[in-house]
C-alpha cells in the first residue's frame, strides 16, 4: 500500500477551499470557512513550533508493546476490524505497516503520514498503541500451523447473554490515553488508513479514574484491580510475557481476553451496603477484604464468625475469583462504560475487562468457568461481548513492524 500525505493546496474543481478561492472571496468566503485568514496563519506557525512535553510520552520501541505493562491510563478505545473480501497476506503485513508506522509517531506527539488533523497529535497525553490480531488472521495468511492452540473464541458459558455487536474480531486497536481528544483522534487516524483492506466490526470506549496513590473504582462503587500482578516482577516475566517455547515468532508477547460485562445498576442500588460488600467479599471504603482493615491484606478464606459462618461467603466474588494454584494469575486492566441506554431504561452501563496472560486456556479459564458455575455478583452483571487475540511482541528498532516475527521467520 502506498500512502501519500494529503495535499496542502486542494484543486479548484474538487470543490474544496484553497488559498486562491479563499482569497478570491475575501471576507465572505473566510466567514463561510468559519476562520479568519491572519488567525488561521497565526495559529499554524503557533502548533508549528509547539513541542510535546516528554513527561506525557510513552515509548513505542521495545521487546513489548506498549498498553499493557504500561501504567493504565484514564481512557481507553478497543476498536476490532474485520477483514474486506479478497485480503490476502500481503494486505494484512501492510496493514501492521501502516499501523507501525502511524503508531510510532502518534504515541511521540507526531502526526500520522497522512494525518489531516495534524495538530491533534501534539498532545498525546502517555498513548499506547497496542495491535492484536484474531484467529482468521492465521487462515488468511496461510500461517495455521503458527497460531497459538489457545487463539479461538471462548467456550460459551450460561452466563453469557453474548451480543453479535460486540463479539471476536479480525484484527484489534487499543489505543490508551490520559485524554479523550488523544484517543479519539488516534483511534480515527488509524482506522482511515486501511479502510480499503478492513471494516470496523466494534468500537468499545471506556474509562477509569482515581486519586493518587489510589486504585480506580468501578460503577458499583468497588474498588477495581486489586491483587493485581505488578508490571517488572519476575511474576510478571513468567505469567504474562510469552517465552517463545510453543510458538518462537510469540517470544516476548502474549494473549488479551476483552469481555464486555453489562451491570444491572438500577437493581444494585436496591441492596444495602452489607448486601454489596458479601456479594463482592470486600468492604467498599477501602476494598479490604472482609477479614482485614485494608486493601491489600490477604484474604482469609477460612476465617468463620462466632456462629462458624465464614466471613468471606464461598459464592462471594472474590472466593470464586481466587486463584488456586499459580499458574492461574493474570494480568488485568478494566475500563469503565457508561453508553447512552436504550428507551425506557435509566443505565447502559458496565465494565470492559481485560486480561492478559501467557496461555488463555490453562490461566483464564479456569477462573472464568468457576465464576461462571456460581458468582454471587452474577445476579447483576452479565457477560454481552467476548473476544480473544493474540498479542505480538513489540518493535525493537525503527525499520520493523507489529508482526514482523510471524510473517518473515
């Protein structure tokens, strides 16, 4: 694909304004232009000689992508694609060109190649830039026998309500920023370039907040994220980073489940603070579990009241979300959703929930069917999107791209 930057100057006869037909119009065309030449002058050698602060860049170059060891940023945009009729290969490496290429700039406060809203990316606010791909990638590219054996849509479980709008995809932006205008003009740059070779399936925004120093909480008003595995542990290294063993062009990346869980607030608002806090098995002021004083404190599963009643409820969120060995830790990363809700209802509200692991199939699973049997908080959340990817491993050095190892090893 050969990509060109759109003209300064546009021709007379497409219709457009240029510098002749504004000036031939003077102060008329200028009003119906919605600008002022001198203002507009002004204001491009302004952006011009603006320069990102490096305080809000996150690097794009390294053995990993970008967006998932990174320190989570308040929003966040996962944008799935479907493949046109007729892509073959070579459109899908020029697609992990393009995006290389486009994020590189995008995520450093530099405008894509054929950007149009060039000063929209002076800011970029700590953006990431991280490309997954879906299972027919592998098909189309006559690569099966590389697809990892865990790469395939999760197995359905009854509490799914599973919406076609929000399920699988062919190939994945999520795209993070500490400012709405960052994600949305990245998400836009992005996906205009390849629109020949792809459709958009779905797009999913969301967010989170939080004070300083404190974990974001979700829209039931419970403290989101803790327990969590701490980006450059060893943990970290062994349970999310991929080593390459199964599938060597994999080394250095790993796997991303993106569910889309709908809340029933309105109903949740109807139970009393301790209903909230033994279905979820911590105390929402400060998210300690129901055995200790604070956050962090490890649960006590065990522990029973005077009367023997355990203190944390077996079916309570937590219980059923603990790991029970190991090798069933994952990395996880939720977002907020707060969509326009459909007539006659008060909310259409949620949570994105990302996990990212080394192998779905012996860390996610597990845990995902155990809250499936029997979860507590299943009574007001229901799974209504699914979708697995694989993730590559990052970009080392300019002159390579997202997926280089899959494609050319």
């Amino acid at each position: 694909m050969t990509r060109r930057r759109p003209p300064t100057v546009a021709d007379p006869r497409d219709g457009r304004i240029n510098r002749r037909r504004l000036l031939g119009g003077g102060a008329a065309a200028a009003g119906a232009a919605g600008i002022g030449w001198g203002a507009a002058t002004l204001a491009g050698r302004q952006s011009d000689e603006r320069a990102p602060a490096a305080a809000a860049l996150e690097p794009f170059y390294g053995e990993h992508q970008a967006g998932i060891a990174t320190e989570p940023q308040s929003h966040a945009a996962f944008v799935a694609f479907d493949l046109r009729a007729g892509t073959h290969r070579d459109d899908i490496v020029g697609i992990l060109k393009i995006w290389t290429d486009d994020a590189a700039r995008l995520t450093q406060g530099t405008a894509a190649l054929a950007d149009t809203e060039p000063e929209l990316a002076q800011r970029p606010s700590r953006l990431t830039v991280t490309v997954g791909l879906g299972p027919r990638i592998f098909t189309v590219a006559g690569l099966e026998q590389r697809r990892p054996s865990w790469l395939r849509p999760l197995p359905p479980f009854e509490i799914d309500r599973l919406e076609p709008a929000w399920n699988d995809g062919d190939l994945l932006l999520q795209i993070c920023a500490d400012e709405v205008t960052a994600v949305s003009h990245a998400v836009r740059a992005l996906s205009k370039s390849v629109g020949s070779l792809v459709s958009v399936r779905w797009v999913q925004r969301g967010f989170r907040n939080a004070a300083p120093g404190q974990r974001p909480r979700n829209l039931m008003g419970q403290v989101d994220g803790t327990v969590n595995i701490a980006p450059g542990t060893t943990d970290f290294t062994r349970l999310v980073w991929d080593d390459g063993a199964a599938q060597p062009w994999l080394a250095g990346g790993t796997s991303l489940v993106l569910r889309r869980i709908a809340m029933k607030l309105d109903t949740w608002d109807e139970i009393d603070r301790e209903g909230r806090e033994l279905t979820v098995g911590r105390t929402i002021a400060t998210g300690a579990p129901l055995t200790g004083t604070r956050e962090l404190d490890e649960a006590d599963f065990a522990a029973v009241d005077k009367y023997g009643i355990p203190v944390i409820p077996p079916g309570s969120h937590i219980a059923r979300a603990h790991h029970t060995h190991d090798g069933e830790r994952f990395l996880r990363r939720g977002y907020n959703y707060d969509d326009s809700p459909a007539p006659g209802q008060t909310s259409n509200s949620g949570l994105l929930f990302t996990a990212f692991q080394r192998d779905v199939d012996a860390q996610y699973l597990p845990v995902q069917q155990r809250l499936a049997q029997f979860d507590a908080l299943n009574v007001w959340t229901t799974p209504v999107g699914s979708a697995v990817f694989v993730i590559p491993p990052g970009v080392r050095a300019p002159g390579g791209y997202l997926g280089q190892s899959l494609f050319e090893s």
